[in-house]
C-alpha cells in the first residue's frame, strides 16, 4: 500500500490503568441485599397480618435494591481511587504488509 492511507509504524504513549467492572459490584451488592433480606426474614418473629414469604418479598425487593447501589457506589470510589494510579507507558506499532501475489 502507498499513499495518505498506508498504516505507519511508530511509538505512541498510552494511559494504562486498573478499572473495575462495575456490574460485578452491582451483583454482589444485590445478592448481599438479598442474603440480608433472609436474615432479617428469620430473625424477627412471625406476623399474624403477613406470612413470611411476604415479608421476605418485600424486605428482598428493599435490600436487593439498596445493595446494588451500594455495590455502584464502591465501584465508583474504588474507579476514582485507582484512575489516580494511571501510568503511561509507550506503545509501539509494528506494520505488517503482505506482499502482492502474482
């Protein structure tokens, strides 16, 4: 290839740095709500007005939420924490051509 189109090799700099993934930390958060939602289920006595898989259901949709959220708010800090370790490093591109077949 030759012309204004043809790739170039050469040295870039790059920013490298750590991220989390922010929907593990929602998961985990929510599945945390929800094993909170059970204890809390079994750890107070029966009510006469709701059976308990009421209660757990609602408690469930309660805590799931609140420990997605939470979980978000930990990815969030722990994204801003590490976007202060960036490194930059240099990246070097290497051009392979193909040479043309008859």
């Amino acid at each position: 290839m030759t012309g204004p189109e043809a790739p170039r090799a050469g040295r870039d700099e790059v920013h490298v740095r750590r991220a989390p993934r922010i929907l593990s930390f929602l998961l985990t958060g929510a599945a945390l709500g929800a094993v909170v939602a059970l204890l809390l289920t079994l750890a107070f006595p029966a009510n006469g007005e709701f059976p308990a898989s009421q209660v757990f259901g609602f408690l469930l949709l309660i805590c799931a939420i609140a420990g997605g959220a939470l979980g978000a708010v930990v990815a969030l800090v722990l994204d801003r924490v590490l976007s202060r370790r960036t490194r930059v490093l240099s990246a070097e591109h290497e051009v392979t051509v193909e040479p043309d077949r008859p």
